[in-house]
C-alpha cells in the first residue's frame, strides 16, 4: 500500500467516489480538480497495486490556524487493513508540520463506525452542529494538536 499527494489522473476516480459516497457536498470534477492543487487543500490517495483504494481530504483556514477533515474513504474490498489511519495519520503529519493546531470535522450523529474511527486518533465529540446531512443530525468532533 503505498500514499501518495492526489494528482490530475486521480481526477476521475475521486469524482466517482465522491458522487457516490457523498452526494451531498455537490463537488463536481471542477471542483475537485481544484482542490489537489489548492494549498489550501491536501488530498491524498491510497493505492494497492497502483490502483487507488482510498482518500483524505484536509482543508486549511489560515484565519485560526485550524483545519478540517473533509473525508476519509477506503474503498469496502480494503477496509480493515489500517489504510484509514495511515491516512489520517498523513494529514494530521502535515497540520503539525504547517503549525495547525486544531482539526475538527463533522460527522453524522449515527455513524458509530466513524465516530469510533475518530475517537481512536484522539479527536472528541465538542458540540451538535445544526447541519443536517442525509436526515442525520451532525455532530463536531474536535483535536487539538
């Protein structure tokens, strides 16, 4: 398994997953495209056998020195193999490195697996979010680095 930066040939497959694991945020190629050469964003890939199996996608606000993880995605054929951490690891690494020192992100309030998934890497429930996705309420979980 090997992480790389999201390049322009991970385009299309970002898009597809994107379009189907979350319809709801309305990005488009476009938009996408953007985001892997925004420096303002971080998008990285997994790959097993150069093919890609998942994705993490961070985006910074210089205003408070904080960040926001987007998404993390594995493909359901390579789940329960770390590559979610190894991913999330990769762009907390890189808060600490661009002096971040908080990341929050926002989950459905029913999503056990995720929230599970975060309490692992340190983060913690901070407060209900008036955001409904999907009719699930939202929650926002928070880490201070």
């Amino acid at each position: 398994m090997e992480i790389k930066k999201a390049s322009e040939k991970d385009v299309s497959w970002l898009d597809g997953v994107i379009s189907t694991e979350f319809p709801y945020t309305g990005f488009s190629f476009f938009d996408i495209a953007h985001k892997i050469s925004d420096s303002n964003y971080l998008v990285f890939c997994a790959f097993e056998k150069k093919k890609p199996v998942g994705f993490v996608e961070l985006q910074f606000f210089s205003s408070d020195s904080s960040a926001r993880l987007s998404a993390v995605f594995v493909e359901k054929k390579s789940r329960k193999k770390g590559i979610a951490t190894k991913l999330a690891k990769k762009v907390l690494l890189e808060c600490v490195k661009r002096k971040c020192g908080h990341v929050f992100l926002l989950v459905k309030e029913k999503n056990k697996v995720a929230k599970s998934f975060y309490k692992k890497l340190g983060f913690s429930f901070e407060k209900t979010h008036d955001k409904i996705i999907e009719e699930s309420n939202v929650e926002v979980w928070s880490l201070n680095l």
